[in-house]
C-alpha cells in the first residue's frame, strides 16, 4: 500500500546483489555504510554549492560546523528513503548552479542528461526531491521578468537551453526504462487496488496535529479499489475542512509546522526504539538517560531556525544573495509540503540541509554586523557575574529533582513493536500464542498490544511468562479495558536475571473464551519476512513467520543521577562560564566577525 517504498527496496536490491559479488554479506553493517554515505555526501555537496554560491571559506566552515550537527551523527546509519533521498536534491541544485555558468554546449547537455537521473530517481525515493525541479520552473519565471531581452542572446541561449531540455527528456526515458526492466520482472502486485491514493494523506494531515492516524490509515485499507479510496478520503477532507473553518484550519497549519519542525531529533528516539542489543549507546541517545543529548539537539535546532528566521526576514527586505533565491523556493516548497501534508518530525530530515544552507549566509552578514559586536562586548563582561549567580540559583533548585526525587524508567530488553499492522485473529476457546525472545539482561516488565473490536470485555485470557526449561515463572489473567482502539496490556513481576543469554517465552491462552467475546492480537510482518530474528511465534502448533506486538524491560525507580556527577556537571558548566567572562574582562574587546569566515 506504500509503493513509495518499491524504489528503495529495488534499488538496495542491487546494492546488495553487487556487495555479495565482492563478499559483503552483512546486510546491517552495508546498509549503515550506504547511509553514512549518503549524509557525508550530502554535506560534501552542499558545501560545493556554498562554494559556487558563496565562497571557499564558507564551504569549508561549513564543514567543519557539522562536527555540532547532531543529525549527521544519529541519522547516519538509518538507509530509508527519508537519509538515501538526501544526497540527490542537493545533487540536484548543484547541478543547476553549474548549469547557469556552463557555456560549452556538449557538458550542458551533459549535465542537463545527468541532471535527469539525478531527479528521477530522488523523485522515487522521496517525492519531495521533485520540489528542485517546481522550484527551478518557479525561479525560472522570476528570472523572465527581470531579464534584458537581446534578440542575438535569445537565439545563442535558447539554442542551448533546447539542446538541454531534449537531452533532459532523454535522460529521463532511459532512466524510466531502466529501471522497469528491474520492476517489472519482480513485483506483480495491482497497484490500482493496494497502494494508497495521495488524498489519503491529504485526508490524515486534517486531524489532531496532522501525524499519523491509525483509524484513518484502517478506514482507507478497507476499500478495495483506487477509486474507493480516494473517494472516501475527499468526503473526509471536506468534511474536516468543513467542520474547523478558517480559523481551525489556521491553527492546524500552525500544530503541524510546529509538529514537523520542533523536535531536534528528528523523532529519533521513537524510530530507533526497538532494538536487539541494548547497550549504552541506546541509554543515552533513545533509553532513559537521553534528556541531555535531547537538550543538546533541541539548542542546535532552535540555533539554526534562529538564524534561518533572520535570513527570511532579510528575504522579504530583499536583502539576500540573488543567486540563492532557488534555494530560498525549494525551502518554502517544504514549508507548504508540511502543512498540506501528513506531519511528521521526520519529514523535515529532508530539508534540513537547505535550512543549513540558509544558515551558512546568515552567520557571516550576523556576525560582521559591527553595532553587534560593539553590544556583545559591553553586554558579556557586565553579566558575568549575574549570570554565574543564576547558574548557581538554578543549579541548586534543581539538585534535589535529579538526585533525590525518584524517577521511573523502562529499560528496553526486547521488543518489537517497529509495526503492529497485522492481526491474529481467532483467538478463542482453546487457541494460543507462544512467543519467544533471547536476553541476558535482568527483566521486570512486558507489554503486548491488543485490539479489542467487539462489542464486549467479558473475554479472559491467560499470560504465562515460561523460561527455555518450560518452567512457568509468572503468570497472570487479564481482559481488555477498551472498545474499537488498540489498547496496551502491561505485566509487572518480581526481577528475573538470568544466569546466562537464555530464551524465555511469552504464552497467551484462551481456555473459554467465546468467539463474539473474542479480541486480537496485534502483530507485524505475517505476510512472510521477520524483522524481529531473535524470536519465533507459533500461533496454536504453527510457526508464523512475524511476531507480536510486544516489549521486554526492567522498570526501575531511581535519581536521574548522582549526587558526585551532578555536582561535577555543575562545576564544569560554571568553570567555563567564569574562564569566559575572565577573558573578556582581561583581553577588552575581542571581534567575534573575525571568527566567521566572509568573502
């Protein structure tokens, strides 16, 4: 029903096809390496284009100011469509900009021809990458109403740019037809009857904050051809337009663009929450220690939206650099993308190079600014000691809420929950479940997904917690508590460590249940491929190739932190405070434009 992912899943095909040729096996370990590839590249070409658009210095400091990029960082191993797309929009503007200066016909129509492959196939990975090509129509017809006629340059240019266009078309024809020569041996499906309409998200945008919806996603499933489903989703989209008005809608925009943009991970943690080996590095950036790193991301975010307000402001005063205005387009594409689209924290992974962009020609003009400069050095010194007394103030307010105050924490062991699309049905009168998962780590706590939709919450099923020697270790009877929503059941029991890495099992039962009683279970990925490898589910005596909806943690009540390292904490921040406000006494005047590379 997502065929935007068909694409991806042909192209890393190939990508796979070709390592096993030279013995890379490590599907995992490959896959990571192509998504470091695509950021690094990603940020090699942006500063290409700051080169071309700017200047040498600046593509070089804005390399060097990703080392504080905490996206390069967390979204580096993820190769989904949302990190492989990255490198082929800016691919695609950089082409363009080396378009616009390029005067021996054979390399333009070269790069027109590779400039078609290059939004091709970032359109298939991710639509949004076809925002660089309305984009360039857009800055194109800006740029007709500003330009000098002469009848000689029209015909040398026109000449030029119709040789482009044609080699563009017939990159875009080889391209198509190459990669049907992959698609078409291999997949089968119709997608007139399974892939989802655009108006589905459309339609799913107009609710709440504009995130995904279940019930909206499980009402456009259930029609069964395109036309259905489009023609449900338009009666919802008027319906919802209706009933919020103009004022309503407003708000709306303004939850979304909040929604896509606020968060400075990203939604990382929720992404990567299911894991098969929790170590450290799932404590501190998604487990239960991730507030400081959050905190980190959330000043670079704010930082660098900072900067882009102040560059927009500049837009609209017409105070910017003319050749950067594509740019400024395909970002405002984005914006527009957000608010009449799904949202979602990770949509805005796909602009955020522009916005970084953006940020590298508003630091220099900011930092130059000489009444700036003048303000920075009387305001610092004077509020040094103010400062370091707040600091202090709000330091020991504080104290007690991280290392007195008990706090509760689920520290994920197994899980998998990635996706809880499928159902087990049936489960009544005599039916089980059996699912297994391997730790070694001290557990407390499991959590299943249920879905209860009958009318009734007479039906009582059975939990058994049983170890790799069928030992029963827990055990417990529950029913569901809603109707029509999914629902999540939690368990809670007496420590378990085990000895050594072991298999336990999870066992659901339903002696006497009554089929109009009966509720389902949620599960992923029953149609045949398990991405949940360390566990097996069999459903009564048949082995299903997926896994239900559950987790595995131990819930603990402890301080964020001890007293020693919060006082350490507190002591190095207020440290570097006093070093720097010595330094500003001591030396005068320091000129902070000096730091901040210009032309």
């Amino acid at each position: 029903m997502y065929t935007n992912n068909i694409p991806l899943t042909i192209y890393l095909s190939q990508y796979y096809k070709l390592l096993i040729r030279f013995g890379f096996g490590n599907y995992t370990l490959t896959g990571s390496l192509l998504g470091v590839f695509c950021i690094d590249a990603t940020i090699i070409i942006t500063s290409l284009i700051l080169k071309e658009l700017r200047d040498k210095k600046t593509a070089v400091f804005f390399i060097a100011f990703n080392i504080f990029n905490p996206i390069i960082y967390l979204w580096g191993t993820f190769y989904y469509t949302t990190i492989v797309a990255l490198p082929f929009m800016m691919l695609g503007i950089y082409l363009i900009v080396i378009l616009q200066r390029e005067k021996k016909l054979t390399y333009f129509c070269l790069k027109a021809f590779l400039f078609a492959i290059v939004l091709y196939i970032g359109t298939q990975l991710r639509p949004t990458t076809s925002f660089v090509l309305i984009g360039l129509i857009a800055f194109s017809i800006l740029k007709i109403f500003t330009y000098k006629f002469n009848r000689n340059h029209v015909i040398l240019h026109g000449k030029k740019l119709l040789c482009g266009i044609a080699a563009f078309f017939i990159g875009l024809l080889l391209v198509h037809i190459s990669y049907h020569s992959l698609l078409d041996p291999t997949m089968e499906a119709d997608y007139n009857k399974t892939k989802f309409p655009a108006t589905h998200w459309v339609m799913m945008g107009l609710k709440d904050n504009g995130g995904f919806d279940w019930g909206d996603e499980q009402a456009t499933l259930a029609r069964e051809t395109k036309e259905d489903k489009i023609k449900f989703n338009k009666k919802q989209i008027h319906s919802r337009i209706e009933a919020m008005g103009i004022r309503g809608m407003g708000e709306l925009f303004v939850k979304k663009l909040i929604y896509t943009w606020s968060d400075g991970s990203h939604d990382y943690p929720v992404t990567m929450r299911a894991s098969h080996n929790y170590t450290n590095y799932h404590k501190y950036i998604t487990g239960e220690k991730k507030d400081p790193f959050i905190i980190y991301c959330q000043i670079f975010n704010i930082t660098i939206l900072l900067f882009l307000f102040i560059q927009m402001v500049k837009l609209f005063r017409n105070n910017i650099n003319p050749k950067s205005l594509l740019i400024y387009i395909i970002l405002l594409g984005g914006f527009l993308f957000h608010i009449l689209w799904e949202a979602n924290p990770k949509y805005s992974l796909n602009f955020i190079f522009l916005v970084l962009f953006i940020d590298m020609e508003a630091l220099p003009d900011f930092f130059q600014n000489e009444h700036l400069s003048q303000l920075f050095n009387k305001v610092v010194p004077a509020l040094g000691n103010i400062f370091i007394l707040l600091s202090l103030i709000i330091s020991f307010i504080l104290y007690p809420h991280f290392t007195k105050d008990s706090m509760t924490f689920h520290d994920l062991v197994q899980g998998q929950f990635v996706s809880n699309k499928d159902r087990i049905g049936d489960m009544y009168q005599g039916s089980y479940i059996q699912q297994s998962f391997h730790t070694s780590r001290a557990f407390n706590n499991v959590e299943i997904q249920v879905f209860n939709n009958s009318s009734s919450q007479d039906a009582i099923y059975r939990f058994e917690l049983l170890d790799e020697n069928q030992t029963v270790k827990y055990t417990a009877d529950f029913s569901p508590t809603t109707k029509n929503m999914i629902e999540l059941i939690e368990f809670n029991f007496e420590t378990i460590v085990p000895k050594k890495a072991s298999t336990f099992y999870i066992k659901i039962s339903s002696d006497g249940v009554e089929a109009n009683d009966a509720i389902i279970f949620c599960m992923s990925n029953k149609q045949g491929y398990d991405v949940f490898p360390h566990g097996n589910l069999f459903v009564n005596d048949q082995e299903i190739a997926g896994d239900i909806a559950f987790s595995v943690s131990e819930v603990s009540k402890a301080p964020y932190t001890s007293s020693f390292l919060y006082v350490l904490f507190i002591g190095s921040v207020l440290l570097i405070e006093y070093l720097i406000f010595y330094y500003y006494k001591k030396r005068g005047q320091v000129h902070i434009r000096s730091l901040i590379p210009h032309s």
